[in-house]
C-alpha cells in the first residue's frame, strides 16, 4: 500500500476512534449553550435536525452556572460554552472527552442602546457619565461580563462606576440584553449577535477595540456523561465541519473559530 493510501487510512481510524461512527437518527442530544449563542443556536437546529433527523434538546445559560451544573452531574450531552477555560478544565478533570475540545466561534461585545442618540462612534456616553445605569454580565461567571469589565478597566472607568453604584449585574449576557432591550437600563455591553440584524443594528452601538479585552473564543465539547455520545458527536462533527453552520454562525455576528 502506497504511504499516502496508508495515512488515509490510519486518520479514518484515528477519526472514528475519536468520534465515533455514524449516528442511528432520532435522539434526543441534550445540549447546554452559552446565553449569548442561543439565538444562534436555534437557528442551527433546524438545518441540523433535518440533515440528521436527531432533536436538539437546548439548556441556555451563564457559562460559569452551566459549568456547575456540569460539575454537579447535570445530564447534558454537549457543552457550548462562552469561553474556551471552562470546557478544557471539564476535560482536565475528567467531566469531557479528551480530544472533542475545539472553538466553535468568537464573541464580539458591543455597547448598545436602543436609543439611536446615546452612544456615538467614541462611546463618549461612558466618559460623560450621561446615564442612570450601565449594564453589565456577571464579569465572575460570564464571559462577556469579564470583557465588559476589561474595557471598562482599560478606559479607566470601572472604579468610578462602581463607586457610583451604576453598574447593573445580570445573571448572563441574555439577561442584561433582556433589561437594556426592555428600556428599563439605558445602555449596556451585549453580544453583536444579540442586536445583530440582517437590516443591521437598532438603535446606537460601540464595538470595542479587540486590544481591550481577552478573545472571546467559544468552546464545544463532549460530556464524559452524554447518554447519546454517539449522537452528540455527529452534531459536534456537523458544528465544527459543515458549511451551512458555518455561514449561519458568521451571519450572526460571530468570527469563525
């Protein structure tokens, strides 16, 4: 056998060792997703789910409450996290299966309003202070909170706001985009893709210099306790291969891990 035929063969094995053979369809593949990738997510479902005739089963969340979960045995297949630390440390610790690990986007926060008035191309609104309340994730469990406060940190601006008690925490990016989109806070760090639309951005924005935070690269990986593995790879290998999942996941305001 010609070395070439025979590399081909040793990386099929070594594929299927890793993944997997091909799915029966029909499962149910329990999938807990980042809270800024649900949207995306439901958008990806029903392609996959018609290709593959498998039901996506979505728990959305903060990262760092899912990742307790995960750590406390919840029975999910597949993680879709914010960032890429939680999903290695579920592998290091034995909670995922070396090997699945990859970066399936990467985030962009964004300063948004519905006002189309209050932010301009500087963002000087946060400078001015010519607001009530600024909202913000969790920068402790969530991932976009940890980036709004590098920037806010950058700017020299986080002491200030906290000293002036206007900073609203939420729970997750999609809380915190539920109260600025509501109108109860003005104006807060969200994900592009939440206010991303194919008409554009409602409202006024400010995407941040990528110097001032941390990537936001976004981890999948296998659960050590999926009870579809063999399911929940197929998905995982359709994420991380296909076409389509690629072009809906860069629509939605995500870079391409």
């Amino acid at each position: 056998m010609k070395k070439s035929a025979l590399r081909r063969v040793w990386l099929l094995a070594g594929w299927l060792a890793l993944w997997g053979q091909p799915t029966l369809a029909g499962v149910d593949i329990r999938v807990a997703v980042a809270a800024n990738f649900t949207a995306t997510f439901e958008a990806l479902a029903g392609p996959y789910e018609q290709a593959s005739g498998n039901r996506l089963v979505i728990s959305p969340g903060a990262t760092g409450a899912l990742y307790s979960q995960i750590a406390n045995a919840a029975p999910f297949d597949v993680f879709l996290a914010a960032d890429e630390l939680r999903p290695r440390k579920l592998v290091e610790h034995g909670m995922a299966v070396a090997g699945t690990a990859f970066v399936y986007a990467q985030g962009i926060p964004v300063l948004w309003s519905p006002d189309a008035a209050l932010i301009d191309a500087e963002a000087s609104v946060l400078r001015q202070g010519q607001f009530r309340y600024l909202a913000i994730a969790e920068p402790r469990t969530a991932p976009y909170g940890a980036a709004a406060r590098s920037v806010l940190d950058a700017l020299g601006l986080w002491d200030s706001l906290e000293r002036r008690r206007q900073l609203v925490r939420g729970s997750s990016v999609a809380q915190t985009h539920s109260q600025v989109a509501s109108g109860a806070i003005e104006l807060g760090f969200v994900a592009l893709a939440q206010v991303q639309t194919a008409q554009g951005i409602p409202g006024s924005h400010w995407i941040p210099p990528a110097e001032l935070y941390a990537p936001l690269t976004q981890g999948a990986v296998l659960l050590s306790g999926a009870r579809a593995r063999a399911a929940a790879r197929h998905f995982l290998r359709w994420l991380q291969d296909d076409a389509e999942a690629a072009a809906i996941i860069e629509a939605a305001g995500y870079r391409r891990g």
